[in-house]
C-alpha cells in the first residue's frame, strides 16, 4: 500500500518536472511561460495536497482498526484473566 503511494507521489512529481522542462524548451514569450509554469507547479502542489489527504485519512482509518483490535484483545484477554481467578 505504502510502495503505490509513494509511486504516485514520483510519478506526479515527474510529470511535474516534465512538463516544466517542455514549457522552457517551447518558443513563447517569457511571461505565458512564466505563467504556464505557475499553473503547472500549481496544479501540482494541489494534486500532492489532495493524495496527502488521502494518506492521512486512510492512516487514520488503519490507526482506528488497530486501536479497536487492541482494545477488544484487552477486553478479551481480561474476561479470560477474570474466568481464571474464578
């Protein structure tokens, strides 16, 4: 799960860096590349943004499983600690 995240991350990122360096090399003005590089690299940062919401929120949503798995262990292994002592 970690591997694809963090394949999606370069492969944005690359498409990032790719599209800067086609916008350098093609013949316009110096503002319209300036401004299509503002829009690439912001287009960009707002895509990293959105998937570093979704790592989070799938992060938390894993932590909440784990916390809940932990506590029914606990509640488990006392109800059993309880039937021991009599």
């Amino acid at each position: 799960m970690e591997d694809k995240g963090s394949n999606l991350v370069w492969f944005l990122a690359g498409i990032a860096v790719g599209s800067a360096v086609g916008i350098l090399y093609a013949p316009q003005a110096g503002k319209v590349t300036r401004r299509q590089i503002g829009r690439t690299a912001e287009d960009g940062r707002d895509a990293m943004e959105e998937r570093g919401k979704e790592l989070m929120d799938k992060g938390k949503d894993i932590y909440d499983r784990g916390k809940k798995i932990a506590d029914d262990a606990a509640e488990l292994f006392e109800r059993g600690r309880k039937l021991v002592q009599g």
